[in-house]
C-alpha cells in the first residue's frame, strides 16, 4: 500500500466541478442564488433537518437524492420556500427543471436548496430567468467559489469556504466545503446550508457514513440561539474525478478520507458559529471524564445553548452557576457534587468550581480571561473517560435587532 498524507493548499475546485454565483433580483442588489454542477454524476449523501416543518426544497431533494446520485445543485437566498403549500413545492420542482434544461440532465439528478425569509411565496420567475442566465457559461471554466459562497448568504458577515486535500494510492484527492449560517442555529442542524464537492472516487456507503460521523461531530455540536430551521441542508457529492481506487468503508483509506473531510466541516462548523448573528465571542465548551459519550454530548450542548450562559459570556461574568445549572437539565447522567469548572482565554485559565462548589477566585482575573473574543468552558465531571465538544457564541443585544427586523 502507497504512503498517505494530508496537505493543507490553497482553496481550489475538486477535478470536474464548476460554480457560479450571481444576482438574480431575490435580493436588493447582493447575489442570491447559486449553482454547482459537476462534469459527471456523483454518489451523493446528505443530511436534513430535524424539525418537522420542512421546506419545500428540502422535500423535493429528499426525493432526488433517494438513489443516491446527483450531479447539480440550484440553491437561492433571500426566500426560504418554506410553509408556501402547494404552489411552493411546484416552485421547487421548475427550479430543478430548469436547471436540468440548461445542463442537459434529469430533474432528479438535480439537487435543490433555498434559504431566507420562511412563509413568503417563491419569486419564481426571477428565479429561473436567473438560472437561463447560467447557461451561457456551462462551457466555460469556472472556478468562482467566492461568488457561490456570497450568493448563499443571509445574515451571514462573511462566506465559508473550506478547502483540503489528501493523497490516495498515489492520487490527489480534493474536498472543498461552502457553508452559510448565522442564526436559528442549533444541534441536530441548524439554519445552515453546506455543500461540499470533492473528487474522490468513494462507495456510496462509505461516502453516507463519512458524512454522517462528521456531522454528528461538527454541525451538530454548534449552537447559536437554540432555534433549528425548516430548510437545514448538509449535501456531499464525490465524482470520481481523481481516479483512485475506490474507497470503501472500514479501511485505512476511508479513515483517511474521514479525517480530510471532518477537517472541512469542522471548519465550517467553526466559521458558522464565530458568524452567529450580532456575537462578540466564540466559545468552547469541553466536557471531560464524562460516563459515557452521549452524557458528554448531551451536557456540552446544553451548556453551549444555554441563554444565561451566552449573556453571561457576552458581559464578561464568570457566572459558573449557570454552567452547572445548564449541565443539570440537560439530560446527562453525572454527580454534580463531583463537578469542576475552569474558563480558560489566550491569556490564561482560572477555576471557578471544584466538586460542585464555590471556590475563592480572582474576580480580576476572570474578567480578564472573559474579555478575549475566543475562550473555552471546560466541565471535569469526574465519573468516566468519555469527552464532548461543543461550540457556541456570545448572546448580544445585536441579536435582538437583527431578528426584530429580519423581514425589513
């Protein structure tokens, strides 16, 4: 067997992807709406939200995507298609049509995302007339990710693009991730679209399982205000394009294409969260020697959505209080009289509790570790050997204005 490394390069299209971003006329004047289309059909994986209200792409794509193949991917910003009925789903039908006419493909190789004001009718036409636009360049080669990453954005301050690439059996492999995601972010997805392209010639269902082991790891690990939308969409598609030996699952060439992928979507993840509508601060929240791993999950999720949490981190006060508290309805089993709390910053690490109690602590100094942009909440639960991470942001009263507003 060949030697294997991961190298981290400039951000580049894997073999046999082109993308576009462009205005369409959903929005004022930025870009809002974009396309993915890769030169031969790819094995496909993708995971949707959670809640019960689903938009119409989401349903429409859930359909597209049951054989596992796709080769396109429409997806506009601005109007989420969401609670629009009917006349909704058939909006996301043509959307899928008229961009297989201009491909040359089936609808159902099309792959269809929407993102943006819930309960508002599709302007449709604006739409397609948007995606004729594209036709022109299909022949062209055309690498702008920038401009996809910027036509997918909402509330987002700034576009996600992630970019890694690793060697297999002597071949290059490339994976490239965009994401948009700033509020109504929670586990189990969130208001986060991600759409990431890679070259790999993977099985099928190593690809679903690779996808499904990063996400539970990374997007379902994030929160910024606890709300989970109707439109959430993580999609992967592997096109074969690097010519490598086909990975399969349980092999050391799956592993390491796991760990190239979870690398990009970590990353997004990341980048989501720092992104979080009107936040100041990213956190950490690290639960350590937890009895088991779902505990572990369970109670650094809760801590990293907790409100009272958020806003204590967003004034700087070291309120331990509450990360116990949200620890203790989170579900997870653990003593709470065995519990140690630590914030720690760039600028140092102070404990605040130690099994479950008040300590003496340098006020000062708290505020001091509070006051950086990046800082960590780490949990010792002292009861097994299994770990969690989550990440979260500040609650600010930014957020307040930018939600009381959003559909002005």
């Amino acid at each position: 067997m060949e030697s294997t490394e991961i190298m981290q390069e400039d951000i580049v299209l894997p073999l046999g992807f082109k993308v576009w971003g462009i205005h369409c006329g959903i929005k004022k004047s930025k870009k809002d709406l974009g396309l993915i289309y890769s030169e031969k059909k790819a094995n496909a994986s993708a995971v949707f939200t959670t809640n019960k209200v689903k938009a119409a792409p989401v349903i429409l794509s859930m359909e597209n995507i049951k054989d596992n193949e796709i080769q396109a991917v429409i997806v506009n910003s601005g109007n989420a298609n969401a609670c629009t009925g009917v006349k909704g789903y058939s909006d996301a039908i043509s959307m899928a049509e008229k961009t297989a006419q201009i491909l040359n493909l089936k609808s159902e190789d099309v792959f269809v995302s929407s993102t943006g004001v819930i309960g508002v009718p599709l302007p449709i036409e604006k739409i397609l007339n948007g995606i004729e636009s594209f036709e022109k360049n299909i022949d062209l080669t055309n690498d702008d990710l920038l401009s996809f990453a910027q036509a997918i954005m909402t509330t987002d301050t700034f576009p996600k693009i992630n970019s890694t690439q690793v060697v297999i059996g002597g071949k290059k492999i490339t994976l490239t991730g965009v994401a948009k995601g700033s509020g109504m972010i929670h586990p189990n997805m969130a208001t986060m679209l991600s759409f990431i392209m890679t070259d790999a010639n993977i099985s099928k269902s190593a690809l679903n399982k690779a996808l499904k082991h990063s996400v539970d790891n990374s997007f379902n690990l994030i929160t910024v205000d606890g709300d989970t939308s109707t439109n959430d969409t993580v999609l992967i598609l592997a096109n074969k394009q690097a010519k490598n030996e086909e990975i399969t699952e349980d092999s050391s060439e799956y592993n390491l294409f796991q760990k190239a992928l979870y690398e990009v979507v970590e990353n997004l993840a990341k980048k989501i969260v720092m992104d979080g509508e009107g936040a100041t601060k990213f956190f950490e929240v690290q639960v350590k020697n937890a009895k088991t791993k779902e505990d572990a999950k369970l109670i650094s999720r809760s801590i990293a959505k907790s409100n009272l949490v958020k806003t204590a981190i967003h004034g700087e006060d070291a309120n331990w209080g509450r990360v116990l508290a949200a620890a203790g309805y989170s579900g997870g089993n653990f003593d709470p009289d065995k519990v140690d709390v630590w914030f720690q910053s760039c600028v140092g690490k102070i404990q605040l509790c130690q099994d479950g109690h008040f300590i003496d602590f340098n006020e000062v100094k708290a505020k001091e570790i509070l006051g950086k942009k990046e800082l960590k909440i780490i949990v010792d639960l002292k009861d097994g050997e299994e770990s969690a991470i989550s990440w979260g942001c500040d609650l600010s009263y930014k957020y307040v204005e930018i939600n009381g507003g959003y559909r002005t």
